[in-house]
C-alpha cells in the first residue's frame, strides 16, 4: 500500500498544527461558529446533532494492521469505544470533544491518516473497488490511479472552493462492485480492441434530493492522459457548475442539463487546450512507482481445494468467501452486519482483534467495503477455518455478504443533524425479521438500503429495495423504492407510493418479499423478477387494499 513520502508527512503534520491553533481560538472565543465552520470541515470535523462528528479519510478503503489499531485507540481514548464505516470508505466517530480532535489528528498522523478532504466543497476522499489486487475479474489494480488521483487534486488551487462537493471512484473490472455510475465522476479500466489498458470515464451521476446514472464521456482515455483528461472534466465543472443554488451546484446537474453530446464537446476541448502544455501527462516512470506501492504480496504456491468445515464455516463460505486471482487463496468479507446489530459500526475491541488476526495471518491489508462490511483481500484457503472461528469468537462472522439482512443504513436521526427519520432501528427491525438463514437463502441476493433522508447517504436510490425517512408534521414515515441497483447495471428505484408508518414499514418490506418469492421465475434475483413484471403486484400487496386507500383518501 502507498507510504507518506516526505511531502505528504509535512504536509499532513503543518495542518495538524494549523487546525490545533485554529481550535485554541474557538476555545477561547476568538472564533465565532460561523468563523469556526470552514475551518472544521476542511479537517473533517461536522457538529452533529448531540456532538462533533470526525470523519476520518481511508484512501480507496485500504488500512494496515497499524492503522486498524489506531482506529481502535481513538474509539477507545477520545470516543465511546466504536467507530462508524460509511458507504464512502471512511470512518466516523461520534463523540469526540472538540478539545481532543487536535490530538486525535496527531495520533492518526503517526500512522499516515488524516481526515483531510472528507468534507466541504472539495474533491472527497478517492474510492476504489474493494476487492482490488485481488479479484479474479480484474483486469488491473485500481488503487494506483485512485493515489494518483489523491495526489493530483489534493491542495489544486482549481479544487479548492469548488462548486460542491466532489466524489470520484475508480474500479479495475467489469463487475462494478465501487457504484461508479452513481459518482459525480468514475473511471472503468477497460482494454480496447487492441489489446491496451486505458480507462473508461464516466461523469454525472449521484444520489441526494436528484439523482443520475452517470454516462460515458470518453471510453478510452490512454493511460498517460488520464490527468489531462480529468483536469479537462473539472474545468467545465468549474467554469459552468452553477453556484447560485447549492442544490443545483452538483456537476450532475450540469452534465444533464447539456447532455452527452455536449459535455463530450466542451471536455474535448479543454483536453486539447491542456495536452498542448502537456505538464500534466503523467510519465511512465511515476505510473510504475506508484504501481509498485500496491504490488501483491508473492502468493504462496498452494491447493486450491477449499478446507471443510462445521455447518457454520460452510454457510460462512458460500455467501462471505470469493474467488481469488491466485489458486490456494480467497477473499473474506467480514459482515459488520449482525442480526439486530447496527450496519457498519465496529468496537474497539473488535478493531483491536481484527489488527491481532491480521498479524496472525500475515494479511497485510484490510479493505473498507462501500456497503459497510469489511474484507481480507488475501487469504490462503487453508486458514479459512481458523480465521472463522476467530471472526465468530469476535462476533464478526455472520454469514449475510449479498444477503437481505446485509443492509445499508445511514446513522440517521439518532446522530446527523441533516435526518428527518432514524434509519438505524429500522434496519435493526429487517434485520431481525429476515434473520432466519435459510429463509435468507431461499430469497438470494437482495439488497437493502437505508436514508434518514434525501440526501441518500445509505444509498436508497440504488437499493433492491431502499427505504427513505420523511417527517411529515414532525412524525417519521419511510417511503419504500423498488429496483435500485448500484452495479454494472445500475438503475434508480422506483417510489412505490406514499410512506410507510414506523411500525409499519418492515411488515410492508416482508409482503413484497414474500410476493417475490411466488412470482420470481427460475434463476432470478429480486432485481430481475422487478424488472420483469413491474410496480404494480408488489404495490398493491405492499399497501394491500385498504391501507392504500387510508394513504391516498
């Protein structure tokens, strides 16, 4: 993985220094809160509804053991002994002292961690397929780009006061497993007809109150010009994104309104005017250093037979282990998901264990996946067993990865001061509901996605099924959507209807489930049989009759 040189050291240590004095002065009333703002969300720092919230940057979802470990001393110092994993690839804690967040910073600093870029109206934390390096599809590691991207539009004076926030992924395989076509811009690495790698870039998708699937602007940009390209997206953003009207500000909102023909036309444009400077073709050699950081560890030469085990290790397997480039080994994913639990939140405890097991096993890495699960991307099949009974000791072992209780959820209304609805115990409801195994496996993959609000943070537009939190008159209903997808195929769900009471929308979730499984034909998902037959069997038993008719009378 990639290592501070000693710019990056400077740099991440001179802000530490700068943020400490800017929080001495907020302390001591020097700083207003309107003063205070800019300058807390340039380092990560949002005030939430009962504290400040630090938002820590995990570069496309990559952590050491070390790291992890620090993770785990800042829940346990400065914070109530757990950290929050979000559908961005970050870390969230909730409870830390606005004292304390210089040290915290300080701390994370000795371990190349900062929370630098994961807020305001910037380019955001860079995030990358979690199976990358490793996944037997891949056509190439995305993470070099992803630092190389880090790189070039951190501290770029064009990128500073950008018209709103800015998010880029970047995934290495046809199986998109990053939700490229839901960021404001992503790059595909694909070959062309002659065999070149090169990247494909797409631009204009999201989520929140307006959601797009983005689209193709180039499907080959040749590698060294991939950062003249790139720049060439951010001018037109920067030159024509609108800045009157934050909810109209997003590059989204532009791409669509100009449509692909000529959004293609003014990026071909500015990416002629740069090439002709050519300062920003990326050299041969930087690729290959860059590369060199994220070379995979020299597999072992191995059996590819997979190890057997109890009934547990076996259903642990079939939904949580997948295949891996190199024979004799797997990847793991570790659900942060148990039944009745709340998705994505970790202890100290389990951080700390998880570091323990990673020296153990001589697993260098460990990923942050966007749909608040862990993974161990390089794992020899023959420690399977002893690393599930560890995971299970841990409480880390459930085996629902794709399953329907793998559910994505935002913290909602208990912490972010942005909800109209709790979306935790909603899914804790699901959760619960669907815990039976076998009932899971009888529905198949399914997934289910959570927002306390419209700004979509647990991702509802690309859920199966998503549910959003609505107040209406101070009380929470939660409005059910049908045939999201944040994949290759990815789609924006449909709104069933009107909301759903708190107590009665995992029951509602329950019928349209239960009507899938007598309606799905052989082989198909939720998604498919959706998609097949459309809205209206699954509204009517949903609302069933004279629930709709109580909605809409």
């Amino acid at each position: 993985m990639y290592r501070y040189d000693e710019f990056d050291a400077r740099f991440v240590a001179e802000r530490v220094a700068q943020f400490r004095g800017q929080v001495e002065r907020r302390l001591k009333g020097e700083l207003t809160e309107d003063e205070f703002k800019p300058l807390r969300l340039m380092n990560g720092l949002y005030l939430q509804l009962h504290a400040y919230m630090l938002r820590i940057a995990v570069p496309y979802g990559t952590l050491s053991a070390r790291q992890m470990r620090m993770l785990a001393h800042v829940a346990r110092t400065y914070d109530k002994g757990y950290g929050h994993f979000t559908t961005r690839q970050n870390i969230q804690f909730n409870w830390p002292k606005l004292v304390d967040v210089p040290d915290i910073l300080a701390d994370l600093a000795t371990v190349e961690m900062h929370a630098i870029q994961t807020s305001g109206n910037c380019i955001r934390n860079v995030t990358a397929d979690h199976f990358a390096g490793a996944a037997a599809d891949e056509i190439e590691d995305p993470r070099p780009l992803a630092e190389i991207i880090r790189q070039w539009s951190s501290l770029h004076p064009e990128f500073v006061f950008l018209p709103r926030k800015f998010k880029i992924a970047v995934g290495g395989s046809p199986k998109d497993r990053a939700a490229l076509k839901f960021h404001d811009l992503a790059v595909e690495i694909v070959r062309n007809d002659a065999g070149e790698t090169g990247y494909r870039v797409l631009v204009g998708g999201g989520m929140g109150r307006t959601p797009y699937v983005a689209y193709t602007v180039s499907d080959f940009v040749p590698k060294p010009q991939i950062l003249e390209f790139l720049e060439a997206v951010m001018r037109v953003y920067n030159q024509s994104g609108r800045r009157d009207n934050k909810y109209k500000a997003r590059i989204k909102i532009l791409a669509n309104a100009l449509g692909p023909d000529e959004m293609k036309a003014q990026v071909a444009r500015e990416f002629e005017e740069i090439r002709k400077s050519g300062t920003l073709a990326v050299p041969a050699e930087e690729l290959a250093r860059i590369d060199a950081y994220f070379a995979p560890p020299a597999f072992e030469t191995l059996s590819d037979e997979m190890p057997d085990g109890d009934a547990d290790f076996r259903d642990w397997v079939k939904t949580n282990v997948h295949p891996h480039r190199a024979p004799g080994h797997a990847i793991a994913t570790i659900s942060l998901k148990p039944i009745g639990g709340v998705p994505g939140d970790a202890s100290e405890a389990q951080m700390d264990a998880l570091a323990d097991l990673m020296d153990a096993f001589g697993i260098a890495e460990i990923r942050v996946s966007h749909e608040q699960n862990l993974v161990l991307p390089h794992v020899r099949k023959k420690d399977l067993p002893a690393i599930f009974a560890r995971l299970k000791e841990l409480d880390l072992a459930t085996p629902n990865a794709g399953l329907i209780t793998d559910i994505i959820a935002c913290p909602g209304l208990d912490y972010c001061d942005l909800a109209n609805a709790r979306s935790i115990p909603i899914a804790q409801d699901l959760s619960r509901k669907f815990a039976d195994l076998a009932r899971q496996h009888e529905i198949g993959e399914l997934k289910i996605k959570i927002s306390g609000c419209i700004n979509a943070c647990g991702h509802h537009h690309a859920g199966h099924i998503g549910i959003l939190g609505v107040d209406k008159k101070g009380v929470e209903f939660y409005q059910l959507q049908l045939g999201g997808s944040g994949a290759e195929d990815a789609s924006i769900g449909d709104i069933l209807g009107p909301g759903f009471g708190e107590h009665e929308i995992a029951d509602a979730v329950e019928r349209v489930v239960d009507l899938y499984l007598t309606l799905r034909a052989p082989g198909e998902r939720f998604l498919d049989t959706y998609r097949r037959v459309g809205m209206e069997p699954f509204k009517n038993v949903a609302y069933r009759e004279q629930m709709y008719a109580a909605h809409t009378g």
